[in-house]
C-alpha cells in the first residue's frame, strides 16, 4: 500500500525545511556570539613582551610601546599602547600615559618649568614623577600603574592597575 504525498503536504514540508534553514542561519551566530566569551582560553596570560630590555631602563623616564590583540566579540585588531617607564632601585616602575582628568595623554618633562615632572598639555594637568597628581592643577588622582615584568631580558607589561606608589 503506497501514501501518496497531496501537493499541499509537499508544500508544506518545503515551507517548513527552509524555514528551519532560515531560522537555524539567524539564531546559531546569535547564540554563538553570547556563548563563544565563556569558551575563550585565557591561560597564555596577559604579559605583553616588548622590545625593551630591562637593562636599558634608566632612572629616567622612558616611553615604551607595546602591542596587542583585541577582541571585540568575533573581531579581532591590533593595537598599539605604551607605558611610561623607569628604574627606581631594583624596582621597575610603569605608568599609564592616561590623564586622570579627562584621559589625555601624558608626557614627561614636557614642560619647561617642570621638568621632572609628568605634564599633560590638554589643561596644564602635572604629576610628579611617582604619578601623583599635582594639587592645583586639574588631576583628580594619581597616574595608574601596569603590572610589569622580565621575559629573556625584555619588560613585559600586564594590567594596569591604581597607583600603589602615593
Ligand atoms: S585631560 Fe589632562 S589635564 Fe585635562
């Protein structure tokens, strides 16, 4: 005994397959946009290596670039930063060139009647070399700093965290 297919059952089972197809095509990149941040590996770390090695840091300030890799859900660029950097005894010190006061960047000695101390050029904001911010100019806080270390003899830069140092 043989079932015939009617024309209204194939067009339904039609109607229903790209449906699904469609719907399938929509909700898969959905679901795998929220769920793919949880499946990430994050066990490299997050030490960047430079191209400066811990010799070369001096007691002088020194500005030091870096490059990483940022993810923006499924888009990936390469970005460019860079710390202020320089040796207070064994230790090595590296600010953020982010201004408290409204994120400008930060130059050290760039001005003339300061110069030993971090100067930003947007409202006249100055920090002293520790990264604390001069009282009487705009800054509201310290300097941040960013974790650092030593991978081969080369500085390796991590996280920025608050200034520990004032
Ligand atoms: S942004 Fe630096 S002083 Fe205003």
């Amino acid at each position: 005994m043989s079932q015939k297919v009617t024309r209204r059952q194939f067009l339904n089972y039609s109607l229903m397959g790209v449906g699904s197809f469609m719907a399938a095509g929509m909700i898969l990149p959905m679901g795998r946009m929220a769920l793919d941040p949880l499946f990430q590996d994050d066990s490299e770390g997050s030490m960047i290596t430079t191209s400066v090695t811990v010799d070369e840091i001096t007691e002088e300030p020194m500005q030091v670039d870096f490059t990483f890799e940022q993810e923006d859900a499924w888009y990936t660029s390469e970005v460019t930063d860079f710390a202020w950097v320089y040796r207070d005894g064994n230790e090595i010190i590296a600010f953020s060139p982010v201004c408290k006061h409204l994120g400008c960047t930060v130059t050290w000695a760039a001005d003339d009647n300061n110069p030993e101390r971090f100067f930003c050029p947007c409202h006249n904001g100055l920090y002293e070399k520790n990264g604390e911010n001069v009282p009487g100019t705009p800054p509201t806080g310290p300097l941040d700093q960013f974790e650092v270390g030593e991978s081969d003899g080369f500085l390796t830069i991590g996280q920025v965290f608050p200034n520990e140092l004032v």
